[in-house]
C-alpha cells in the first residue's frame, strides 16, 4: 500500500501530491520517499524525536529483551498498544493523526498519506489496524519499499502486544502467511509473459477484424452489427488486460507494468491508468466495507445493498429510491448504463480535475485513432452510433462480470477482520472453463485473484487448491458457482436486500 503503483502515477489533489517531484527524485517503488520537501522532513524528525526510550515501567527486563531480539525488534523505540494505534484512524478525538502498523513496526502516515504513491484513501482506510498481509499483497520490492519508510517510523508494539489485533484469527492469519510463503516458493507469482503477448495479440487482430469487415462489406446493418460485437470483445478483453498490468502481475519491475497499463487502458480503451487505479485499489483493500470500497458507493443513491445496511437504511427510514424494485430497474440503470452514460463523461472529469495530463493524451491517442479510422467509412453519424453501440456491449459484458463475484457476497462496514477472512467474505468464485477463464479475463478465480492480487492469472487453478484447503480447516466458506447461477445470483440477492430495506422501512 505504501507503493501500490509508480510516484508518477499518483493522483494529485487530495489524493496525490507533487506526483513530479517523487518521480523525478525517486528510483523504483519506494524510492519515492527520498523526494519529500521540507514540510516532509520536519514531519520525520517529529517522528524520530518520539522514538523514547524503553518503557516508562523502568526498561523491558531481560526476557523481554530476549522477546525483542527473537522478533527483530530495535531498542530505543517507542512501545505501543494496540489500544493506542486503534485511535489513530483519521476520525474522532484524534483526527489528525493516522497510524498504521507493519511487522510490529509503528508507522505515522498523517501526512504521508496525502503523497502516498498509491493514493491517499488506499493507505488511509487501514488506519489505526494492523497492514502487513495487505502490504505484502500490493507490493512488489517490499525490501526496497521497506529502505525508504523509516522516516515514518515511530515505534513498535510492545513486547507484550500481539502482532496483530487481538479481535484477528491468530491461526488463521499465520496459516495464511505460512500459504503466501508457499505460493513465493512453488514461483505462482511468476509470470509467462508469451501468455500474456498472445493475449495482447488476439485483442489487436480483432481490432484490425472489425475495421475490415466496414471496409470490405460496406456499412449496412449486418457488417455495421458484426463490427460493433467484435469492437466490444475488443474492449471487454482490454478491459481484463489492463486490470492485469494495473495489478502489476506481468513484469517483475513495477515501471514496465505501468507503461504499458498506460497503453493498453488509455491507447485501447480511451480510459486513464490514474482514475483505475484510484478506485481499484481501495476495493481490492477492503472489498465491500460501506465507505472504503468505491463499488459499493451505488448504496444507498441507486441500490440498497447487504442485508445490514439495508436494513439499516429501512430503520432510518431513507428511500432515494424504490429498493423493493431494484432488481428490476437493475437492467435498466445498471448493465447497460454504466459505462457509456456515466464512465463515459466522468473520466474526462477525473484526469482533468487532478491535472493528469499524461493520461489524457494517451486517451486523446484512443479517440484519435477511432475516427480516423471510421470516420471516412462511416461518416459522423454512423462513427457516433458505432462507439455508443460499443460502450454499450462493453458496458453489459463488464457489469454482470464484475458484480457476480461481489454483489451477493457480505456487504457491511469495515470490521477489521483479517485479510483472508476479509477477501472471502467479499468474493466468490465461478467455475473452470476455457470459455469462462476467456470472457471473464481470469476473474472467475476472483477468491484467488483477492488473496494474491500480483500472482498472474494464468496461475490463480493452481493456487486454488491450496485455498480451498486453508477454508476448510478453519470451516470457511468456498463459494463457486457455474455461470449463469452467478449471474441470476446478483438479481437474487438484489431482490431479497430490497424485500429487506421495506420490512425495515414499514415496520421497524
């Protein structure tokens, strides 16, 4: 989380900072943290200036000491509790303080998180908890990332302290690390890069395809048809293309990933790196927690969702829209909508109100190419209907993949359980097949992709046995479901949470 992407390609504003200033000071990953200005540096030297000596108790005692050597612990540092850390979240008495713990090492992100190169709220929404598990899942070179956060480093937790919250699953969270160990050995974090050239290579003869069928056989219906569906397989496989360079699951070196992110998702699909990765990161960090997860964002404006917070949305008697029918109106504001009437305008938004102008270029270079392209074959108006009958097909094909594997799953606030009950109480799986590993881009191994969201696609059926296994020696739930089922799920569960929100809402 500390580095989930590049220095340059941090949003700016709020969530962002001076994104040149780290880029052009900053080697890879976390070298970002050389380039802070001077607001930076006497932030870190209040922090060092609060490294204490040993306890006020009067020193550790000598098996303390020899608990602190066992773990790695440095002395002279400051001692915490998790009591402590648990008020530092950004929120409440202590709001201007944010606090977060790696390894059992203190770290104060008050005003780092603003400059974090993964966005501010990524960062922030592990606040006063324990980050180590999502730590090591974003990040590629922890070694080097690890170099450069010692500014931030105020403390540790006291010898006394579990290393992580007491509420956590204490096996379960050492079998978890003890299976990521596991995968790092057998190499599933590895990439076959010819898999992914081949993959690349199929969503550009498609594209040539469908700029051939125009030219060859006119534009009449039937060929103006059969263009528009090889367009929206086009962008739907970019779609799942970007999603892995953006996961930095192709490369072993984060630059690489992110240059070609760029292409793929502004150059083939006309959409910025900078605005995926804002809202991607955060869903993959708390997935379904009301407020820290933008997909479920729709709550309570378009749909109420997860039992709770429909029901508790009924008891404050709220009503933005008729919930009881939301299963219905699904098909209309949902699938088909999302993307040509709200993506469409709202990207062009985002790059412009955080100045990246990088990002627009490489989109300009999409829509650039589009009408070059089309324009003589099909003129403004035929060009015009081609693009929205595009989006329209990616639209449908993008939503219904997307929301199978998290709509009927646990929606709820963050509890701040740990990361592996977390990502399984949020996602689901749908079978193995050729066909479901091609039209969903993988992302039918969602359970897989959650747990280890670097590892590359092409590995997520070998790791799924191990996952299974780990489920079901701590009794957890491993949903997988054929595809259709899926599909009907997401209506099913929008039906019974709407059916819920008007129980609530007429008699509680």
């Amino acid at each position: 989380m500390l580095n989930a992407r590049r220095p340059h390609a941090a949003p700016t504003g709020r969530a962002g900072g001076n994104a040149g200033q780290w880029a052009r000071s900053s080697g890879e990953g976390g070298g970002a943290f050389a380039a802070r200005g001077a607001n930076e540096r006497r932030a870190s030297g209040a922090a060092r200036n609060r490294r204490l000596r040993p306890s006020a108790a009067g020193g550790l005692g000598r098996a303390a000491g020899r608990a602190m050597e066992e773990r790695g612990d440095e002395p002279g540092l400051r001692r915490f509790t998790w009591e402590e850390i648990a008020q530092r979240t950004g929120r409440g008495p202590a709001a201007e303080e944010r606090w977060l713990v790696i390894d059992r090492k203190v770290y104060d992100i008050s005003r780092f998180h603003r400059r974090h190169p993964g966005g501010s709220r990524v960062i922030s929404h592990y606040a006063g908890q324990d980050a180590t598990d999502p730590f090591i899942a974003f990040h590629l070179d922890k070694t080097l990332v690890k170099k450069y956060m010692n500014p931030l480093l105020i403390g540790e937790l006291a010898p006394d302290q579990p290393s992580f919250e007491p509420s956590k699953n204490k096996k379960l969270v050492e079998d978890f690390r003890e299976l990521r160990a596991t995968v790092e050995k057998m190499g599933l974090l590895k990439p076959n890069r010819t898999f992914f050239l081949l993959h690349l290579c199929h969503i550009l003869v498609l594209d040539v395809a469908a700029w051939l069928t125009i030219w060859y056989f006119g534009s009449s219906t039937v060929p103006f048809i059969f263009s528009a569906l090889l367009l929206g397989t086009v962008q739907a496989q970019a779609g799942w293309l970007q999603h892995d360079f953006g996961h930095l699951s192709v490369f072993s070196e984060s630059k690489w990933n992110h240059w070609v992110h760029k292409f793929v998702i502004g150059h083939l699909k006309g959409a910025p790196a900078s605005w995926w990765n804002h809202l991607h990161f955060q869903h993959h960090a708390k997935p379904n927690c009301f407020r820290k997860d933008p997909d479920v964002n729709m709550h309570p404006l378009f749909f109420a969702l997860g039992k709770k917070l429909s029901v508790e949305l009924g008891e404050q008697k709220k009503k933005f829209m008729p919930y009881n029918h939301q299963h219905k109106y699904f098909f209309i504001i949902g699938p088909p909508a999302l993307v040509p009437l709200y993506f469409q305008w709202y990207i062009f938004y985002f790059v412009v109100q955080r100045k990246q102008w990088v990002d627009l270029a490489w989109m300009l270079t999409f829509y650039i190419r589009f009408f070059l392209t089309y324009l003589p074959l099909l003129g403004v108006k035929g060009i015009l209907g081609l693009h929205l009958l595009v989006r329209f097909i990616e639209s449908n094909w993008f939503v219904w993949i997307t929301q199978m594997n998290h709509i009927p799953m646990h929606i709820d606030y963050d509890k701040n359980v740990d990361w592996f009950s977390t990502q399984l109480q949020a996602t689901c799986n749908v079978r193995q097949s050729l066909f479901n590993d091609w039209f969903s881009g993988h992302l039918n191994f969602q359970i897989e992709h959650h747990l280890f969201p670097t590892m590359p696609r092409h590995n997520y059926w070998k790791v799924a046995p191990l996952v299974k296994s780990l489920c079901a020696k701590h009794g957890i739930e491993y949903h997988c479901k054929p595809l259709l089922t899926a599909f009907a799920d997401i209506v099913y569960s929008l039906k019974d949470s709407g059916e819920l929100w008007l129980d609530a809402y007429l008699h509680k």
